[in-house]
C-alpha cells in the first residue's frame, strides 16, 4: 500500500511539474501542444493556388484575360477568379511582417480548422486587388500563434501579401481594440486596406486587436503583368 501511494504521489508530482512547464512555456511563447498540431498541419496545406503552374487559368479565363488592357483590370478580374475558386482551407498567399520579423502562408477561411493552420482570410471580405478592405485574423498563443505580437506594428511599418497574381505593400496607419461584434472594421473604406485582427489580451478572447494598413504600391505577377502570359 505504501509503495502505492508513493508511486501515485510521483504520478502527481510529474503531472504538476508538466502542467506548470505548459503553463510557462505558454506564457514565454505560446502553447506548445498546439504547436506541434500546426506544423503537422501546416504541412498538409493545399498550396496549388500559390503558383499557376499547379492550378492553371481555364481557356475561357485566358480569354478574359487577353481582352483586359491595363494591368489594374487583370489584377481585379483574377482577384473575383481567385476567390470563386479557392476553397476553405487552402493557401492563398504569403503574408509578410518585417518588423516582426515573419512570414506567413495565408489560408482561406476563419473557422477553426483553418486558423490552424496559420493566419485566415475572411471569406466575407474580397481578395486584395478590388479597393477593398481585405482582413486576415490570427491565434495569439496557439497554433504558432501567427499573431502573437501584432501589437508592436507601428504606424509606417510595411507588411506584405503576395498572391500568385500581385504583391500588394502596405503601411500600418494604426491599431485599436475593439469587441468581437466590431464588424465594421472589414467595411469598405473607398480604398484598398488591410485589416489584421487577433484576440485581445493575450489569453483572452474578450476583445479583439485590429491593425489597419493601406495599400502603398502593387508589383502585378504573371498573367497580371502580361496578358494572358501563365508561364510558370
């Protein structure tokens, strides 16, 4: 019976010292169990629609294309492609954070599964390249917590978004906390805009922090920058 208590009592001791190692790792990083889940994740992402080698424009889309002049009208007319076609879940871009120093693979989708694997598009807001509000949201201290330090961009910082079809640049202009219910952040601004949003405080989910940003410069991509030019 004494070797029994003892052997449960060691049991405990080891349970604490694991939770508490959990604990203070969360809080010096981010949750690690979770972590290992999105790099497992991560490395099943479908990345076809990153390159128009693996997901080629149809016949009818090169069509369209080809009757659009200005690189301007390529980039909003495969933006609306993109986004009819990319399913949740899928990559559809690169998101890039100097000032953090971080690089992102962009899924499409907000819902848990998705936000798994890395930073999300809102389904509800449309592709960069339309003048429009994109937003993008992110963990802050699970599955690699993408986001985890959101709140030190500051005004002027440059982030980046490239898709297969351009690479949109823009500059932070500010941050706000706001509630959960604060849709009003995705809305259209009469301009092209990048809205990032995590969970705010860390640990918490009772508010969320929001950065804007506004589209500086557009560097156009493949079929984009050429009419109807895919060549990978």
């Amino acid at each position: 019976m004494r070797r029994l208590v003892r052997d449960f009592s060691l049991v405990l001791m080891i349970s604490g010292a694991l939770l508490l190692a959990d604990a203070a790792v969360t809080l010096l990083w981010q949750e690690p169990l979770t972590a290992v889940i999105a790099l497992i994740k991560r490395d099943g992402v479908d990345k076809r629609f990153l390159s128009y080698c693996r997901a080629p424009l149809s016949g009818l889309e090169l069509r369209g294309l080809q009757a659009l002049k200005t690189e301007q009208q390529r980039i909003a007319y495969l933006a609306r492609q993109e986004r009819k076609e990319v399913k949740t879940g899928q990559a559809i871009g690169v998101l890039q954070m100097p000032r953090l120093g971080a690089t992102y693979t962009v899924v499409q989708g907000t819902d848990d599964a998705s936000l798994q694997k890395g930073p999300g598009h809102y389904p509800e807001t449309p592709f960069p390249g339309l003048g429009d509000t994109v937003a993008i949201a992110g963990h802050r201290t699970t599955y690699l917590a993408p986001f985890r330090n959101i709140n030190q961009l500051r005004p002027g910082d440059r982030i980046a978004l490239t898709l297969r079809y351009a690479q949109f640049t823009y500059k932070v202009q500010y941050d706000r906390v706001v509630q959960p219910t604060a849709w009003w952040v995705t809305h259209n601004v009469g301009y092209e805009r990048l809205v990032l949003s995590a969970c705010n405080p860390l640990y918490s989910a009772t508010q969320r922090i929001v950065t804007f940003a506004r589209v500086q410069s557009v560097l156009p991509l493949g079929p984009s920058a050429v009419r109807g030019h895919t060549a990978c």
